[in-house]
C-alpha cells in the first residue's frame, strides 16, 4: 500500500490524547490519498474514539461522488500503543462485514501521534476475515 506524505503529515499533527479520535482515509488504487479527521462524539472514556457515523457516512458519500474511493478508518492511541486492542479488532470486523462484496480489503491504522503509524490490513476471502500489521510506502503526491 502506499500512503501520500500529505496523509502522513495529517497523522503527525493530530492531537495527542486524551481523548482518542479518528477518521476516514481514502483514495484510488493502491494509493492513500485522502483522510478526514472526525474528533468523535462524547465517550465515558478518554481512551475510546467514538466515530460520528453520519458525519463519516456523508463523507464517504461525497467522496465516492468524487473518484475517492473509502480505504478505511484510523483512530488514535497513547504512546506506545501501537497495536489493536481486542475492541479495536472487533470494530473492524464489523465495518469490513457492513462493506459491500466488492471491497475486498480496508486499512485500519493506528496513530501514535508524533510517534508512529501502525497499519493494519483486513481482508475478505471466501466468507472470512483476516486482520493482518501491514507495511506501506511513502510518496509524495504532486497535484496539477
């Protein structure tokens, strides 16, 4: 996969947590061009991203609209939390079930913000999900 330095970018200004937010990230092919950053709605907890799923509804919408096709969801994490909690690995599955049969992957990122970006790849074959740490390339995007 490859994700534009502008995305990479985005991810590194994020806020730090408390509290954890999220967003969509979009593109075509096999390349990572987009992202959208949704700060959630209220959560009991500091450590749980709570997604506006309308607001993240339209904006898939309104990309889809625009040759930008929905690659998938990150959310943020304490330092050093690089890896998914059980609770971020059931999200995703539920979002790759709710997708239509021809999306076959998504991305599920976890950014440490000012630290890392950890990727993680779900895929769909056969009627089964597989959640997999995923290595992408930087590039940098030049628009006309």
């Amino acid at each position: 996969m490859m994700i534009s330095t502008a995305v990479l970018g985005a991810f590194a200004r994020l806020p730090y947590p408390p509290p954890e937010i999220g967003g969509l990230i979009g593109g075509t092919d096999d390349e990572i061009t987009e992202v959208f950053v949704d700060e959630g709605g209220e959560s009991a907890r500091p450590n749980r991203y709570r997604p506006k799923t309308c607001l993240l509804n339209s904006v898939i919408r309104h990309w889809s609209t625009a040759g930008i096709e929905f690659r998938g969801v990150f959310h943020t994490h304490f330092a050093f939390g690089y890896e998914m909690s059980d609770e971020d690995r059931q999200y995703a599955n539920t979002i790759m079930a709710a997708m239509p049969p021809r999306i076959g992957s998504l991305l599920f990122p976890v950014v440490v913000p000012g630290h890392a970006v950890s990727s993680y790849l779900m895929t769909r074959e056969r009627g089964q999900q597989h959640l997999k740490l995923d290595s992408f390339h930087m590039f940098e995007e030049w628009r006309r």
